[in-house]
C-alpha cells in the first residue's frame, strides 16, 4: 500500500481520535506518526507505541477499535466488515 494511503488513513484516524477524545487538539496525523502500521486485508491496523490495550482498524474512511485481549483480530475484521456494511 502506498505512502499516500497510509497518510490519508493516519488522517482518519486522527479526525476519529479527536473526536472521541477529551484532548481533541492532541490528535492529529503527524502526532499517529510513531505508530506501527500493518495491513491486515483491506484495513491498515494502526498500533499505538508501548504496550496499548487498543488497536485500530482503518479502511475506505472507516475507524473500528478493539482491544485484543477481547477480541481476536481475525473476529476483530469480521465484526469491522459487518460496521462498514451497515454505513
């Protein structure tokens, strides 16, 4: 995937941080820059620096967090299709 995909998906995700933040102002792309990216399918799963409890999945505009130690990733990816499905 491109570079340009993962800087319009690190947008995403910032805008959907922001949004659900208490902090909006601290979340922006160049702030996600440090986070390891990994395409699993169609989705790019950002993965904060440390040792989170919260990963994200981001696809075609879409944001879908889940926390593995509740959810599988492969479960993780169905249930972020079935999301994106019903937008």
């Amino acid at each position: 995937m491109s570079t340009d995909a993962h800087a319009e998906a690190r947008t995403v995700l910032a805008n959907w941080l922001a949004q659900h933040s208490v902090a909006p102002d601290s979340w922006t792309p160049e702030a996600l820059e440090g986070w390891r990216v990994s395409q699993v399918d169609e989705w790019l799963m950002f993965t904060p620096p440390g040792s989170a409890n919260l990963l994200f999945l981001v696809a075609n505009g879409n944001v879908f967090s889940f926390a593995p130690s509740e959810l599988s990733l492969a479960d993780a990816v169905v249930a972020a299709r079935g999301r994106e499905s019903t937008r």
